[in-house]
C-alpha cells in the first residue's frame, strides 16, 4: 500500500506554548502551516499537564488558606469538605476549556493538525505515526521543532508503584495522602507541595542544595521559606534520599544530610519534582544536521535556527529557562523569520514566576547573577509591612527588590515576593526592555492602594526617598 504523502510550508512539530504560537503566527503571516501533536486539540503539557492545571489546583489552595486567615478578620468557616473528584472535574473543565478553544483558533486561521508523533527523516520530510497508528509522510520547507521537555526521575529511586507522583500523575489528586514526601524543592515541588498541604496532607520536602528555589534571590526566596515552614511538616534542605523500599504501610524513606533528624521515614506517597529534561532523542535528528548540546538541548543560533538550515527550534528544547511564555516568544520569532522577516530572539528580560503563596516572581539580573558578572549594582528593598494594600489584605509579609545600574541608574532586575507578584512582574519586564531607570519607575504615578506601589517605593528608596518607608541614605 502507498503510503500517504503530504507536502507543508511550515510543519511545526509539538503542540505546547511554544509549538501553537508558532503555527499560528506564521498561518497569521499567510503560510501554510501543519500541526503536529498526539493530543486531540493544541496545548501541550502547560495546557493539559503543567501551568494551568497546576494553577487552577493552586486557586483552591489559596482560598482554603484564605479562609482558614479569615478567622482574624472576623469571619469563621467551617471544616472544609473536600470532594476530590468535583476538583479534578473542574480542573479538568478548565483544562478542556482552554484546549477547546485553541483547537477552535487553529481551525479559524487553516492551520491542518494531524494528531500523532513526527520523526525526521532528512532536513525535508517527516514521518509521523498517527493516533490511530497509521503512517504518513509530511515535507516541508521549514520545521520548527517544538517538542518540550519531560519530567526527570532518578532511576535508582524510582520506585514502580501507585504511590509514587511525578508532576503529570500528582495533578490528578487521585486522593489526598496522610503523607507526602516531595523529592527537590524547586518551582514544581514547592507549587504541588503546597497544593497537597493545604488539602490536608504532611508534606516534607526534600531539596539537595542549601536553599528552596536554587538560583532565585536569596531575599525573595527567605520570605517563602518562612510561610512553608508554617504550611509544610518540614523542609530538609542540603539532605538526598539514598534509599526507597515499598512496603505495606507506605514507601520507607531513608535520607542522608544537614538537616536529618530521623534517617528515615514512611510516607503514603513521594513526588518526585527533580527538574526536566529535553524532549530531544526520539525525533529521528540523527538523520538531519541537527545538533544537541551535552544536556540534549537543540543547539540554535539567535534566529532559533539549528544547523540544518531548514529546521528551527524553540521552547524547553531549545535550552533554559524552561518556561512557556518564554517558548511562545520564540516561537512567534522563529515563524517571522520563516515569514521572511529580519528579527532575532534577543530578550533582555524573561519573567519567572513560582505560584506559591506567596508567590515569587523576578526578571533580569538579580543581585547575585549581577554582581557575579562583575557589575557594580544598587539595590533596594520595599517591605510590604510599608504598603496600605498589603496590610488591608493581612499580608505584610512580602518584598518587592529593584536592582538597578549602579552607574546609570538603568533597571537590570525586580524581584518580588508576595500574593499576585505573577501579576505585578510584567511592569519590571517593560521597564528592562524600554531601558527604563529607577526615576522613570519613581515619577510613573502608580495607583492608590494597590501592591503595585511597592515597585514605585522600591525604585524611590533607591534615592532614599520613598513616602511610605524611611532608610537612611547610604553615605
Ligand atoms: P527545578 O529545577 O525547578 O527544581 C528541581 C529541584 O530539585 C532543584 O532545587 C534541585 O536542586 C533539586 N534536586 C535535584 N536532584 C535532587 C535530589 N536527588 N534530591 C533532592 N533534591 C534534588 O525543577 P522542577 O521543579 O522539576 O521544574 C522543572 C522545570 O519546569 C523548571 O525548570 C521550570 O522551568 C518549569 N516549571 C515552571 C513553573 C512555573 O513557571 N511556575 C512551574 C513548574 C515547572
């Protein structure tokens, strides 16, 4: 039997964030574009096993906490009963809300979605195995390779059993446990840990370097610790788990580090939140120029472009950070440039945001990133205990920390810590990218009472001028 054969301009390959700005921006462009992805509509894992279930769970988090807070504004409420299974429909509704509707765009701009999974056979052509297991063969002028990243687990410790969660399976609250052991303290972690805490579960977290969020400022990061350590039954930090062994009652634990008391414990169930890791080695790049660096990430130029001419890569597999707005950036860059057009992918500023709460949230160089590249920087910190809207909200607890060019005042970084941070970041991303200083920030009238004061206090303070807050200047 022949088999299929179909020809593209644009075959975009993955479905994620990255993947679906890509097709539709250059379907948007006037190319013709092809889609290709297992799932039945657009959205890849931020859309159906990542960002936004991940969110819609920590929506409810924060209201269990909000109303267990309400006790000290006068208002009592009960018990809460939690229905699992109503969340996960909800969550669920949410999830197909979203992929619904993306499914809807691509259709409306002619962008073709064939549902399976691509392999390269040259610099031209694809072949993809489709759901429903058939083969077909696509060729292209371009491909944009957009294939994500899955979840890492550490082979000598995982463990072939229902009480074992990565990030995909512990979305699913199939129940809440008595106990959860949470293996790594980074974004996914500490997002899902909160999650399965404020449900009800003791959740010990388990990170291998001396702080939560390596690699995120330290003042940012301290304000979180403290409130987790109210929320979580414990946080081991510099500690490894050097042994898992099933058994009747749970998974028994053992652990090796500072902050060990016990060497080992049993818990219900452990999520193992270790990072992730391209998407990068069954894509057949063997057979094209391709080239991946020593971690399988996709080697590109400024333009997204691989070495093989033809094939552009954008997203988790094109290198850190691995974030999703990041990816759509790229993506709608590597369809200009397919388009035609002269732009290259140059960000001075890629937000991070950790949906805690309080949430966490910087862009640009932080303190320690600048000063190790050897730049001399100012900084400033505004605590929330100085600002109306945070003390209406009973949350004085947060930071808001500008880092600014010690020569030319010029905005390099905002780091804040605290409820809506995710929200409040997108000024400091502006500020960086428009060349902003610290006066531009100070003399933009910010609105009263609101939390985004605190970046305007946090620029004045630099100058030691800030209304709601005194520190003596720095001779
Ligand atoms: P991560 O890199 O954020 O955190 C992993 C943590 O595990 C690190 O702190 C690391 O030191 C620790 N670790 C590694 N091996 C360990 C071991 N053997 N024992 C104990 N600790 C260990 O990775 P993640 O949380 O798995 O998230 C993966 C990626 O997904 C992130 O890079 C992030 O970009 C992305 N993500 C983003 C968001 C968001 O934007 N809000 C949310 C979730 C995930």
């Amino acid at each position: 039997m022949a088999e299929d054969t179909q020809s593209t301009q644009v075959a975009v390959v993955g479905g994620g964030p990255g993947g679906y700005a890509a097709a539709f921006m250059a379907a948007d462009l006037g190319l013709d574009v092809t889609l290709i992805d297992p799932e039945e509509n657009p959205g890849g894992v931020c859309l159906y096993r990542g960002c936004i279930p991940s969110k819609a769970l920590l929506h409810v988090s924060r209201l269990l906490s909000e109303a267990e807070e309400a006790k000290d504004w006068g208002v009592t409420f009960g018990k809460p009963e939690i229905d699992v299974d109503k969340m996960r429909e909800w969550k669920n509704g949410v999830v197909g809300k979203l992929t619904g509707g993306l499914g809807q765009l691509a259709k409306a701009r002619k962008v073709k979605h064939i549902r399976g999974m691509a392999t390269f056979r040259d610099g031209k052509s694809v072949e993809i195995t489709t759901h429903d297991d058939k083969k077909q063969t696509l060729s292209f002028e371009n491909a944009i390779l957009a294939t994500g990243s899955y979840p890492t687990r550490i082979p000598k410790l995982w463990l072939d059993s229902e009480r074992m969660l990565d990030s995909s399976s512990a979305l699913d609250i199939e129940s809440v446990p008595k106990s959860l052991l949470v293996v790594g303290g980074g974004y996914i972690g500490l997002e899902l840990g909160s999650v399965y805490a404020t449900l009800g579960s003791k959740v010990t977290v388990v990170e291998m370097t001396p702080t939560l969020l390596p690699g995120a400022d330290r003042d940012l990061v301290s304000v979180l610790q403290k409130r987790l350590k109210g929320l979580f039954e414990s946080i081991l930090l510099k500690t490894t788990v050097t042994e898992m062994k099933e058994q009747k009652n749970g998974i028994k634990v053992t652990f090796e580090g500072d902050d060990v008391e016990k060497d080992t414990a049993i818990f219900d169930k452990v999520l193992m939140a270790v990072g992730r890791k391209p998407n990068s080695d069954k894509l057949g790049l063997e057979n094209t120029n391709v080239e991946l660096d020593d971690k399988g990430f996709v080697k590109v130029n400024e333009k997204r472009q691989t070495a093989e001419p033809t094939i552009f890569a954008i997203g988790d597999i094109a290198g850190e950070p691995m974030l999703a707005h990041k990816a759509s950036h790229e993506g709608r860059v590597a369809a200009e440039i397919i388009a035609g057009k002269n732009v290259v992918y140059d960000p001075r500023a890629i937000p991070a945001v950790v949906f805690t709460d309080p949430e966490v949230a910087w862009c640009g160089l932080m303190e320690q990133e600048a000063k190790d590249e050897g730049r001399e920087v100012k900084t400033a910190k505004f605590p929330w205990a100085a600002s109306g809207r945070a003390t209406t909200i009973g949350r004085n607890d947060g930071v808001t920390k500008i880092v600014i060019d010690a020569e030319t005042d010029r905005v390099l970084g905002l780091g804040i810590t605290g409820p809506n941070a995710g929200e409040l970041i997108a000024e400091g991303v502006l500020a960086i990218e428009m060349g902003a200083n610290a006066h531009d920030i100070g003399l933009t009238i910010h609105p009263h009472p609101t939390l985004s004061e605190t970046i305007m206090g946090a620029a004045d303070l630099i100058y030691g001028q800030a209304t709601d807050y005194y520190r003596r200047q720095r001779k």
